[in-house]
C-alpha cells in the first residue's frame, strides 16, 4: 500500500485511498482469481485496478456506499476479462468457465462463459452485477446514477447481445 500512496498527493486523499484499499482488496483479489484462476495473475489485476482508483479517486469519493463497491468491482472484473482475452489470444489456456462455476464438460456452459467475456464492457458488467452479484436493477441504478428504467432497458440489450454471442458459440461448436 506504500506505494499507492506515495503516487498521492494529500493527507486527505491518501486517507480516502486507504479506506477504499483496506475495505475492497480482499474482494478484489477474490474476484480476478475467480476469473483468472491464478493468484499471481489476480494481484496484477487488482494492481492495475487500484492504478485506476488512484486516477479517479476524488470521484469515487463524492459517490460513497456501493457506489465504490460497484467501481472497484466492476473495473476488477474487467481488467481480468481484458487479462484472460489477452491469453487466449495467444494460445495459453485459461479457465474462465471454472471461474464462473460453471462444469468444464459443459459445452453449453463454456459457451455461456465465452460469450459473457465476450460482451463489451459495459454489457458484461451490467450481466455480471445483475445475475452473477445479485444486485437488483434498483441498486444497479443507484451505483450508476441513472434511472432504474434506463438501467432496465441496458440489461435487456446486453442480454439480447449476450443472445448473440451465444448463437455465435453454438455455430463454432456445431461446425467442429
């Protein structure tokens, strides 16, 4: 922690990091090595996402609660998705079905999981708070300052899209 706050300028900003730093780790590095599978992986990933609170620190301060929760969370979760891509790119095997609980021998679960990473962001993080954390569309929409209708609405579409995706799967499957 010494580190991070030694890249911050100011008593109080520091002490704003600290909070965030002592309260979230933990989940942070439970949830890049839900996804990632590798604990050195995942301290990497929680690194670059503290890199990203440190940037947008007195931000994410104003929004307190789960506001915080949400934003650490969600740029975690990222971060790892972007981090396993990156492999699987490059040929390494990475488990990110294992990650999402789902059985390997599943087809239609590998499925799920590859086409869940392979949303944009903002889709996946939608998907993910909403059925994988358990938030309600209400507790999405305060955590993103938007209205629960609008909130609604973004989950439909990034379901519709994660529709797709699977369909895209399932064809790759069906050929081989």
């Amino acid at each position: 922690m010494l580190v991070y706050l030694s890249m911050i300028e100011g008593d109080r900003r520091r002490e704003r990091f600290a909070s965030i730093y002592d309260q979230y780790k933990n989940l942070m590095f439970y949830a890049a090595n839900r996804i990632l599978q590798n604990e050195q992986d995942a301290e990497d990933v929680v690194h670059e996402a503290f890199l990203v609170v440190i940037d947008r620190l007195d931000d994410l301060w104003e929004s307190h609660g789960p506001h915080i929760k949400a934003f650490v969370l969600a740029i975690t979760e990222h971060k790892a998705v972007d981090l396993w891509r990156r492999r699987r790119h490059f040929g390494e095997q990475v488990a990110f079905e294992e990650a999402h609980h789902a059985p390997a021998y599943s087809g239609e679960a590998v499925g799920l999981n590859e086409a869940i990473a392979g949303l944009p962001a903002d889709d996946r993080a939608l998907i993910l708070m909403r059925y994988e954390m358990g938030f309600t569309t209400r507790e999405i929409a305060r955590m993103l300052g938007k209205k629960e209708g609008a909130v609604a609405r973004a989950i439909t579409r990034a379901k519709d899209r994660l529709r797709i995706e699977l369909e895209k799967i399932r064809k790759e499957l069906n050929a081989i």
